[in-house]
C-alpha cells in the first residue's frame, strides 16, 4: 500500500512516518508529538455505523452490569465534586446513562450523548431525571446548549476526525468551565509498543492514540488550558482542562 506524507492531525507537522499496519489499515506516527493515527482514515460512515449497530447484550431494559457502573460512576462523580455541584454537565458517549445519573446525584443538571440507541434507550428508562441524546457530538453544537463540565471517558480514541470532535468540545464548554477527559495512554509504561499486535485495538475502532504531549497540544490548539494529567496505574489518560 502506498504511503503519502500527512501533516499531523494534532500538531500540524510534516514530520510524520509509516509506523505500522494493523489489519487493514495503516497507521502513521507523529515525528513532533508522537500521535499514533490511522493514515488514511476510515470512512465517517464506517466509523459511525460501528457504533448505531445494535448490541445483542444491551436493551432498554438491561445493561450488563449496570449496578457496578452506577456505584463505580457515583466514586468519579465524588472525586469531580468541586466541578459537577450545581453545574451543568454533559458525558459524551454515555453508554446508559450511568455517569449522568451520578453527577445528578450530584447536584449536576446533565446530560448525555451516545451513538448507540439502546444505550440511549435503557438511559432514558433508567434514569428519567436527565436528558440523553443519541446523536454524534459534531452535530450537537446545533442545540446551543452550553455547559460548566465536559466529561468524556474513552471517546477521543475513536473521534472520526479528532479536530471536528475537539471544535464541537469547543463550541458546547463556556469559558471558564471545564473539561475531564480520559483516553488511552500510549506511553504507558503497562502498554505494550507494538500495536500492531492482536490485542490492541486499531482502526475503524480506534483511529488515534495519545500520550501526554499530544493530548496537550490537541488541547491548547483548541482554546483549552491543560491543568493537571493525573497519574494512574492503569494506561489511561486523564487530563483536566479548562477552557480560556
Ligand atoms: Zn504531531
């Protein structure tokens, strides 16, 4: 397969290479920031039929281990107290719900945003109090609904293109207001290098990986100030940022 040089989609450089092939895709590696990204990308509507497809294990009426969601989502909720009391708050890619809910225990007015609708279905019958859509993040901007918190946990991954996604992020945070979002982390000293192995998860799944710098730089293009990545034992991202 050929290999054109792109510039890359967080940073802009041109220093970016062929880096490895994963199934059918390849994947290019940014030379500045290190961004590891699916080069060329997959089509949009492959990316997001992946996710309207049905799910034999989630209906309306059951989510596979919904209650240790909700107790594991009620702990997030506490430790983001100070950004969720009497705030407007949104998760992007919900799932059912369980996050929302939480921060509206919370004193939150949330909302929810998921492709999947029986995700949206078992949210919308579970946890009445809050608002769900089940629409991508692109076209939600369009609502003109604005919030203190943006809270997305395992999302940015798959974001068909990362700076739409992270415009949209942009468009819906009101200065001042906050973002926590959580991704894989390619860095990681857990995480094996090789992503071409079976395990890892590649395109049209996952369509970039992060580490620390990039995570930052895509932030700071997008008008959000980084306040602190936190540590974690497992290979994941959090970062907390504010929006200027
Ligand atoms: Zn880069």
């Amino acid at each position: 397969m050929s290999h054109s040089a792109t510039n890359c989609p967080v940073c802009g450089t041109i220093q970016t290479g062929f880096f490895a092939t994963k199934g059918q895709y390849s994947l290019s590696k940014c030379g500045e920031c290190a961004l590891v990204y699916a080069h060329p990308r997959p089509s949009r509507d492959d990316v997001f039929a992946l996710y309207a497809r049905g799910n034999s294990r989630i209906s309306e009426l059951h989510f596979p281990k919904a209650k240790a969601k909700l107790r594991h989502a009620m702990l997030r909720a506490a430790r983001l107290s100070r950004y969720v009391w009497a705030r407007d708050a949104i998760d992007i890619g919900c799932g059912g719900g369980f996050m929302v809910e939480a921060m509206r225990r919370f004193r939150a007015r949330a909302v929810g945003l998921d492709l999947n609708p029986q995700r949206i279905a078992f949210a919308n019958r579970h946890f009445p109090k809050n608002r769900f859509f089940c629409e991508n993040l692109e076209e939600f901007p369009r609502r003109e609904m604005t919030f203190d918190l943006v809270f997305s946990s395992q999302v940015l991954e798959h974001a068909h293109d990362i700076n739409d996604f992270m415009s949209a992020l942009g468009r819906i945070s009101r200065p001042g207001g906050f973002a926590y979002l959580k991704t894989p982390d390619r860095d990681h000293w857990r995480v094996r290098q090789d992503l071409a192995s079976e395990n890892a998860s590649g395109p049209p799944i996952s369509i970039q990986f992060f580490n620390k710098t990039s995570i930052r730089i895509l932030l700071e293009r997008h008008g959000f100030e980084v306040k602190k990545i936190f540590f974690k034992v497992k290979p994941t991202l959090h970062v907390l940022a504010q929006r200027k």
